[in-house]
C-alpha cells in the first residue's frame, strides 16, 4: 500500500509539472529504498518517459508516451525492454499509438528471436522467427497492405523450416487456410507465433501480455500483482484481463480506484483472447499467490 501511494503521489507531481509547461524528472524508490522508477516530463514534446530498474540497478525498461492534456497519454516513441546485461530483449517503435517499422526480440545470447515489420497501421514484408541457434523456423509473407497492426485474419504466406531448410508452405486467406503444398492440411485460424490463439501456457501468456506492465515483486507502469487472486474473484480478473476500462466505464469501485492511482493510463484491450487463454493467466497468478 505505501508503494501504491508513493507512485500516486510521483505521478501526481509529474502531471503537475507536466501543465505548468516544466521539465521534471521524478524517482520512484521500493520500500527496500531501491530506485524502481524514472518518469521523466519532456514539454519541448509534451512526451513522458517510463525507465524502469532492476533490483540491481540496471535498466529494465524505457518507454515513451505523448501526453495530451485533460485526455490521458498515448505511447508514442520507443519501446525497449532490456536483458539484465543491457543487451536489447525486445524493441518496438511507435508513432500515434500505432507500431512503425522493423520490431524484434533477441535471444540472451545475442542471437535474433524474431523480427517483424510494420508500415503505417499494417503489418508489411517478411517476418522472420529463428531459434536459439540462429536457424530459420518460420517465413511470414505479408502482401500489400491488407493486414491490419492487430488483425488476426491475416492474408499471408507461411513458410515452415527446419534447421534452416525449407519444409513447407502454407498460403491463408482472412485467416483460414486458402493453400498449402503439405501432403495433410486442415483449416486453421492463424496468426504470427506470438498472438497464437492456441497457445494455453499460463506462464507464456503473462510473459507475451502481462510482463511489460506488471510483475509480481513491485509496482511499476502497472500495479503488483502479489496475492492479487486473493484480492479479486476470478470473474473480475477476467474482465480486467480482457478490458479492464469497461469496468472503469461501469463504475466498477476497484477499477476506478486503480484507474485514477496509475494516473489514467487505459488498460490494453485483449478481447482477442479466448476464455481458455485468460483463464490459464489466472491460474498462473494463483501459483504465484
């Protein structure tokens, strides 16, 4: 609770400052006196920057948001999630609250993870996945612009690899199989590895969804989520997973009180989970409790 009161109050100071027109850059501090935080005010672009700490010190995050006064703020600026020996975990850009060019995650030994790509509000060209080793697994052919940033029917052309070399091919359409050179095929709904909608790990799913925000030892951008099954019943939590403002837009009192204490920062929309993913994030949280 003393943290909780603590980023409020930071937070508070930072919009102050941020309408009188001053640079302001406010620390945040664990109950151990340990720097968790940085929020830092830039008026030169009315943009606020989030850098976030490890227990050691070392940098975790750093994300850049524009504030637009009385409505909130929206990312807009780089996304960086570090490894703890300062190599780059995953790096987005944004611009308008919509992804801009080349995205990717590497691997802790340096290696590439994926990469993907994205022009205006679509997503564009060739993405690739690797493996520990730098081996090509999977080829994403986006064609045109008829993808949007966040659909899940996409029009693409897949291709499967082995150790480098290639298995087979795979053509979709609006998200349904359309094509493919494999001797068995089924229709299946698809989309990129990571918004898999038949990936059911707990643990992956908070990971991909969860992690960037929130954690289990701290607040942070997000609030902790120690004992947080005991707090909330499994009704609620799903709803907050989903779309935590349409319980702000209900009235709901726990919602708008978290609401208004991390400054007004909206809750991302993941509708597009399915109900067995959600719950398998609950469950997860309910082994970290």
């Amino acid at each position: 609770m003393r943290l909780l009161l603590i980023v409020f109050f930071v937070m508070m100071v930072g919009e102050l400052n941020a309408q009188q027109g001053m640079s302001k850059t406010t620390k945040v501090y664990s109950d151990e006196g340990k720097l968790q935080m940085l929020i830092s005010y830039n008026p030169s672009c009315d943009c606020r920057t989030y850098t976030e700490y490890y227990p050691d010190g070392k940098i975790f995050a750093k994300r850049t948001f524009k504030v637009i006064e009385k409505k909130g703020e929206f990312i807009d600026g780089e996304d960086i999630t570090y490894h703890h020996d300062g190599s780059i975990k995953h790096y987005k850009l944004w611009k308008n609250a919509l992804p801009e060019g080349r995205a990717y995650s590497n691997y802790e030994n340096g290696k590439l993870e994926h990469e993907e790509f994205y022009n205006g509000k679509y997503k564009s060209g060739t993405w690739r996945y690797f493996d520990k080793n730098g081996n090509l697994l999977r080829e994403y052919l986006f064609d045109g612009m008829n993808n949007s940033w966040n659909s899940k029917k996409d029009d693409v052309t897949i291709k499967h690899y082995n150790s480098g070399k290639l298995l087979h091919t795979e053509t979709y359409k609006n998200g349904k199989l359309f094509k493919s050179d494999k001797k068995e095929t089924k229709i299946v709904t698809v989309v990129p590895a990571k918004h898999n909608t038949e990936l059911l790990d707990g643990k992956k799913l908070f990971a991909m969804k969860c992690a960037a925000c929130h954690s289990f030892d701290k607040g942070g951008y997000g609030p902790s989520l120690k004992d947080v099954t005991k707090r909330r019943n499994n009704v609620w939590l799903h709803e907050m997973i989903t779309n935590g403002m349409k319980l702000v837009e209900k009235g709901d009192k726990d919602a708008v009180a978290l609401y208004n204490q991390y400054n007004k920062k909206k809750h991302l929309n993941m509708e597009y989970l399915t109900n067995k993913q959600v719950q398998a994030i609950i469950d997860y949280l309910k082994k970290q409790d």
